[in-house]
C-alpha cells in the first residue's frame, strides 16, 4: 500500500477534495500548487521545474495527478499551449515520477471518447475529438507503455455539494435561484461522480495494490436538461427561467462529444461502493444556498 501521497495539481477541484480528506484522516501527503503557498510548493506544468520534486523524492510514494489544463474552450482556442501542458510536459513529468519509481494515478475524462454510443466501457474504443480529449487520450495509451506501475482514473462528469463551488450542480443552482435563465442542452448526456466519494475509492483502489484503467462513475446517466430540472423542481423556482436547447445552439460546440455515459468499472460494485446519489446532492446544495441567502438578508 502507498500511504504517502503527492497530490499534482492541489488548487483545482479534486485536489481541494483529496488535500481536506487527508487532512481528515490523517494521512501524510504533499501538495503542489502552480504557485505555492504555505501549504503547498510551487509546481506548474507551463514550465516544469523537478528539482524541487526530486528533493523531496524520499517524502511520497505515489502521485496523483491531476494536474492539467481542463478548460475544453481554452484548450480549443490556446491549441499550442494546451499541448504543450497537457501533453508534452506532462509526459516529462510522468516519465520523472517514473524514473523515481513512483505510482502513478493519472486522472483521465470521458472526453476520450466520440459521443456517438455512450455507454462506453473501461476498454471500449477511444476516439477523441477535442484538443483536451486528445491530450487525456494520448496520455492514457503512453502511462502502460512506461510502467506497470499505474491507476488510470476516467471520471464522469464530477459534481459537489457546496453551492459556493463551481460545478456542475451549483452552477446551475445558483443561476435558477437568482432568477436567471440557464439553457441546458437535451442531447448533451454523461455520467457522473460526487468528488466525496473519489479519494475514499481511490485509496481503497491503491490499498489493494490494483493497476489498470478504470471507468468511476455512477450506472446512471443524465442529459444535462434532466439534471436542471431537477435542480429547478427542488428549488422550486420558475419552469421558464430553464431552455431547453440542442448542444449545438451553443457557440463553439460543434466538436464537443453528445454523449459519453460510460458503464462504472466493475470493481465498484465487486467492492460495494455506495456512490452519493446526485438528487441527494441537489437537495444538500438547494437546502445551504437558500440557507446562506436567508443569512445574508437576515
């Protein structure tokens, strides 16, 4: 088992998740920031520096990274920029980790795939069509050919259950609550995942020595119109400040894949994992955002 951690890429979403739950467990880890703080050193895959990390090579035994450039418009837009971070660096930087003989647990997207099915398995047929896609899908066919040593961690699409977060439920939330009107698209599908629940099945992955790629997210899969209504139901606020649009009424997401629901990785259910129901997270973030506006009228 690999109990000391190195958390890549700690000031995003799921590095926030990962560094409190350690914290709360008590598990020692390190963090790296891109540009450090008290609590974490600085390291930025924009340029790369490994002294600091081969510094410290004797304080951790696994890396998880995350991380990346993970805005898909900015990486459409920025496309020599995006590859040389998500891509060419961190190809260095995950050939360093290896030349420590480190574990590594990469963080890979549904991006991979076209959209055109959905339900993709742990081993179906990648065929990404956005610049991010394509740097997630070059990594995840490079990290076998290195070592053995190695999670693959494809994640649905990651929801929280902080109104104060951006993500997928808050955002929505909080632009139906202020009276604003937000457009979902009916034929963008996907699975998801709740960001409590990832570190618990990650160091439950890694504390049985498993290696591999491995689909996370729940059997369910939502459009992101259905996953609106519900969110508009529960806050019980007006059905017209939610549209109903096609994905491709949108600008610039002509590229972006439809659907990639993808079928959870059979190890979930070998070791019953509960996963965080996604209705449960609405109400939670429904009940503290009207609660912190009651406060602040208060």
């Amino acid at each position: 088992m690999y109990e000391r951690m190195l958390v890549l890429g700690s000031e995003g979403f799921i590095g926030q998740e990962f560094c409190q739950f350690f914290k709360l467990n008590n598990i020692p880890f390190i963090a790296t920031s891109k540009n450090g703080s008290e609590q974490t050193i600085t390291f930025s895959l924009s340029q790369p520096n490994f002294q600091i990390l081969t510094s410290i090579r004797d304080q951790y035994d696994c890396v998880i990274f995350l991380a990346a450039k993970t805005n898909v418009r900015w990486c459409e837009m920025n496309v020599n920029e995006a590859n040389l971070i998500n891509v060419t660096n961190a190809i260095d930087t995950l050939k360093f980790f290896v030349g420590l003989n480190k574990k590594i647990i990469y963080f890979s997207s549904d991006y991979v795939f076209d959209g055109y099915t959905g339900n993709y398995g742990d081993d179906s047929l990648k065929n990404a069509k956005t610049v991010y896609g394509k740097g997630k899908q070059l990594l995840e066919e490079l990290i076998p050919k290195i070592t053995n040593n190695y999670l693959i961690i494809r994640l649905g699409k990651v929801f929280g259950t902080k109104p104060e977060k951006k993500c997928l439920i808050s955002e929505i939330a909080n632009t139906l609550y202020f009276n604003e009107i937000y457009s979902a698209a009916y034929d963008q599908v996907f699975s998801t995942i709740c960001v409590h629940d990832i570190p618990k099945i990650i160091l439950f992955f890694n504390s049985q020595e498993l290696n591999g790629l491995f689909n996370i997210c729940s059997k369910a899969s939502f459009s992101r119109y259905q996953i609106a209504q519900i969110i508009r139901e529960i806050l019980g606020v007006n059905e017209n400040l939610l549209k109903k649009i096609n994905l491709r009424d949108l600008p610039f997401m002509s590229d972006r894949p439809l659907n990639t629901s993808m079928t959870p990785t059979n190890k979930l259910a070998e070791y019953n994992f509960q996963l965080t129901d996604i209705r449960q997270a609405i109400e939670i973030v429904s009940d503290k955002l009207k609660s912190s506006v009651n406060l602040r009228d208060n």
